[in-house]
C-alpha cells in the first residue's frame, strides 16, 4: 500500500506528459495551391473522394480562376482524390 500512494504521483505525471502530446489541435491540411507564384495553404482538404483525377478548386472570391491543389508547399505533387467538377472553397 505505501508503494502504491508513492507511484501516484508519479503516474499523475506520466499521464499529464502524454496528454499534452495528444492534442491534433494545430493539424494542418495537406492541401496547397499556386496563387499568383506563391503557395498558399488551405484550411480544409477539398480532395475526399477517392479518384485518380487531380483535385482542382475555385475560390469563392476569384470565380474564374480554377487551381490545382498540390500535397505540399514545393507544388510539385499534385493531389488526387478530385472530382469531376472542381470544389468551391469559402475562406
């Protein structure tokens, strides 16, 4: 019993550390557009489906411009997963 309420505290601990590991709060997208020369991330992956199509969208404010989402910020891997019709994002 004394060695119990000695490892208590210690376990406390130990349990607190690997909490403050778990929190996925500051998880980012994958999703990475070219806008005028400049990667700019995305704050939602559109690209949900399962496809071999690349993903595409069109941002709420610029209609008339369709992008290419890409898996990282160098833009040289385009992201699959896309639809027919390219995704509209509101940010």
């Amino acid at each position: 019993m004394k060695y119990l309420k000695k490892m208590m505290p210690v376990m406390a601990l130990a349990f607190a550390a690997s909490l403050a590991f778990a929190n996925k709060a500051n998880e980012q997208s994958a999703a990475w557009i070219n806008m005028n020369g400049t990667p700019q991330q995305l704050q939602n992956d559109p690209c949900n489906i399962t496809s071999s199509r690349s993903c595409e969208v069109i941002l709420a404010d610029d209609p008339d411009t369709v992008y290419q989402v890409f898996t990282s910020s160098d833009l040289d891997t385009p992201k699959l997963n896309g639809d027919d019709d390219p995704y509209l994002i509101v940010e």
